[in-house]
DNA sequence: GGCCCTACTTGATCTGAGTCAAGGTCCTTC
DNA sequence: GAAGGACCTTGACTCAGATCAAGTAGGGCC
C-alpha cells in the first residue's frame, strides 16, 4: 500500500508503469476503489485485442508489449493510426464500440480497470476526468502532428520521423537520457512500420538501408539500432521542433 | 434569456450557433458567469487567428466562416490538420501554446470565453468537462479517419472524401437531410483542398474535372457543387461505413 | 546438420501524382 | 469596358514510390 500522491493506485507496484491516467493526487479511497475494479488481461502477440465495432468493456495501461491501433478499409489497405507502448492509455470512457482494431504486435500484457464502474468514480472525481482530457489532448496532438508527417514528408523522412519517435520514447521510458549515442530495438516490423508511415513494406526497407548507408542509423541484425546522432537524425526528419510527440 | 435547458449559455441567441462545449444542463448560475467572460472577435479573410506557439487566452466556437488549423514545415509544405466549420469549438483548456496556426479561410467570427475563467469554471463544473472531454474525443476519432485518408487513399479517393464530409456536415447544419441530391458551395480553394488533401493544387483541380467528367458530381462556376448520388460519391471515397467523421 | 518459414533485401519496371508552363475565367476597380 | 489579378484548368514531362519478382538471413525444430 503505497501512499505517495506520485504513485497510482495502490496495488500497481506490480506493474512496471503507473496508471497514468489515474495516478497523483488520488486518495486511499478512490486508490482502493479502483483497486476493486482492476484486472490483468494477457495477449499473444498477432492476437486482436479489439475489434473495430466491438463494445469495449475496459479502459487501461498497456504494461509490456507492444499494441497498435489499425484502420482497414474493404480491399486490405490498413493505416496504423496509433501506437501503443508500455504506459500507454487505451479506453474511450464514455463510449461505446471502437472505431478501429486494436492489436497486440507482440506478446501484451495490459491492466485494465472494468469501464461501467471507472467511468461512475470519474463522474465522481474532477481530477481524473481532468487527467484524461489532458492525455486525450496529448494524442490528439500526436495524431496532428502524424498528418503532416502522413501527408508531406517523403519516404525518407517518414522512417527518420518514426526512428526518432521510437527513441525518444525509448529514452523517456529507460531514463536513458537523450546525450550520446541512442541504442534501442525496433519492436516492428518492416511491414508494420509501412502501414503507420502509409509506405511499402519494400519501400521501408529501402530507405532503411539507405539511412545505413549514409551513417544516419546504425543497424546490428535487422532490429537492432544504434543512432550516433539524434540532432542529425532529425533534420533527416525535417523536423524544426525539438518537441517530442506520439500517442 | 433563453431558460430551455438545451439552449446554451443566455446571450448566445444572437449567435447561429449555440456553444456545443458550454450547451445543455447548465443552470443559471452558470450561464450568467459565461455571459461575463463571453466576447466576440471578427477575422478577415487570410488572417491568422492564432499564430504556432502563441499563448491561447480564450476558448470559442466559430460563429460563421471557416478556419483551419494548419502545420508547416520550414521549408513551406504545409498540411491542414483540422477544418473549422460553424459550431466547431477551438481551444486546449489546460494547454498554453498553440501546437499550429489558425488561420480564417474566410471571413470569421467567432464567440470566445475568457481562457482562465473558463478553466476555472470547468473545473468546478463536471459536466462541462466531461462534455470537453466528448468533443475531444471526437476530434481524435476525426484525426484518425483522416490518416487513413492521407496514408492510404488515392486522389480520386481524397477528393470523394472530401467532398463527402463537406456534404455531410453541410446537410447536419442546414438541417436539409441527407435525401435526395446535395448542393453545397465549396468553402475551400482548390489550393487549400490540396494542403488538407496532402496533395497539390494541380492533382486536385483534375481529380475534381475526372468526377465531373464522370458525373460523381455536378458543378456550376467554380464552387457549386451539386451531388446527384450521395452513395456513388462514397462509394468513390472507398468507404464502407456510413459514419459521419470530421473536427 | 539440414529443412522450413518468416522476415527482410534488392533489382527491374511501371505509374500516379508532382512539376513546370501556358492559358482561361471571372471578379474588381477605375 | 478595359486592365489587372486571383483562382482555376489543362498539357507535357519527370520522378518518387509502388509493384512484381527474385533472391538472402536467421531462428526454430526435427
């Protein structure tokens, strides 16, 4: 039972996150009441976790893994429209079907809070219906900033926007700190990365190779990089900001 | 002083539009502290709202006219992340600079609530941020349709989806329906099509000519566009639900 | 060790949309 | 009613990225 405001509700000290929507500034009793409502889910990796239409009877964190949201339209074209990474929020409170696939791109582990009795203590509790409406902000945000990147930047740019998205959220999350080197491993593949950069699997791979060859990236196998340079890595994105987004 | 719960904050009756954030439910307390920090600002045509990175000090809703929320690079590609039609709200309660500019595509006005009080308000009023926390929502769901356009559609495509949301949206504010052909006026430049599109102004100028040509569509002058067959047109747009998307 | 399978790479060719350039249309202003 | 300008159209050509088609690399399994 911990009692810090920093940490989330109770029992999540074992998850490696915090509930990021939920956390701060909650009391012992709303701590144990939504300890009430807690539950883990697991998924292989490739398994649907939702289905476009479907009820979604959760809102949660994703614990470890990797989960991406999809569109698909009739004829097979699919469009990532988000990543979900470890910390990351999924849920719509206050709504009901979903309006894309949500999938496990490699094993999932997700803590869900059950969506009837989560959104009645939000009703409840100003500062979690405030927290939300700040994450929602966030990923509008990344999602805007994914359109221009979606409909302006060239093959290139597009894999050098998303290799510094990557390491940058792989910074954050490791406290590895963005001075040096940036070493991580991508946790897609090629095929994946086309349909969030509205790409060719072929192309991806192209461009890849092509940011190897100019000393961009470094690779070790075909998942491994190394980045001796963010600062280059990101004018190869034609990125002005140093503002670091992604939902 | 409107007392229909329905109707939005007192004043608003001179606006066309009620305030959809601040609408329904709130009582009269509540509707005379709007009225206090309630004010109204007019745009020229070209202008630029808000300017990216500039402090926001009011949230609002487009009276009349049309908006866009609009990202660029340095070099000067641009792309449109957002449409502003009437009753479309703008605003990032919680957030201080703007993540893009807001430009008045046409001439503008718009209804603004002093940006502190507001927040104050909301944060003493549930159901105003819950209703904050739904529009956003949407917006979200919106974005996301949207990069399944630029990502993975054709132009043809892109036109046919455009034309289909402007329609929509048209058909909900006039409250003319859906039945029967649609007619409307582009409130859009061939060239501000192109940077919401991701495509340029030339690509969509033909891909207008080739649905006429095909009679997807009927135009007279430039910008009057009649829809004899809604379902073709989104049909051309390649989408296979009939749910009505856009900010 | 050899086999298979999935993930990836690379090459050759094609094509949809971009680029460059030359008009056309219609509105505004004097 | 002529001149100017913003907006739009159309044609000719180019090129980035898609498509089609062989491959290679490496991990798991018998």
């Amino acid at each position: 039972m911990s009692t810090q405001p920093q940490l989330c509700h109770s029992n999540c000290d074992d998850c490696p996150i915090r509930h990021r929507a939920v956390c701060a500034h909650c009391d012992k009793d709303e701590l144990e009441e939504l300890e009430e409502i807690k539950y883990y889910r697991s998924f292989e990796a490739g398994q649907t976790v939702i289905w476009s239409g479907d009820q979604m009877s959760f809102v949660g964190s994703v614990v470890s893994g990797i989960a991406t949201l999809t569109q698909t339209m009739e004829d097979g074209r699919t469009q990532m429209v988000g990543l979900l990474l470890p910390s990351d929020f999924v849920g719509r409170p206050g709504r009901e079907g979903a309006p894309y696939d949500v999938v496990a791109t490699t094993d999932l582990v997700m803590c869900c809070f059950r969506k009837k009795p989560f959104e009645e203590l939000m009703a409840r509790t100003p500062h979690i219906a405030h927290r939300l409406l700040e994450m929602t902000l966030d990923e509008l945000d990344a999602a805007r900033e994914w359109m221009l990147v979606l409909g302006r930047k060239t093959a290139r740019e597009k894999i050098a926007s998303l290799l510094s998205i990557i390491a940058r959220r792989d910074a954050s999350l490791t406290k590895r700190g963005m001075s040096g080197p940036m070493v991580f491993d991508l946790p897609l593949t090629r095929e994946a990365m086309a349909d969030y950069l509205g790409l060719t699997l072929e192309t991806v791979s192209r461009q890849i190779s092509a940011l190897k060859k100019d000393g961009v990236i470094h690779l070790e196998g075909k998942r491994h990089v190394t980045i001796p340079d963010m600062g280059r890595l990101m004018e190869e994105a034609g990125d002005d900001t140093d503002g670091g987004f992604l939902v």
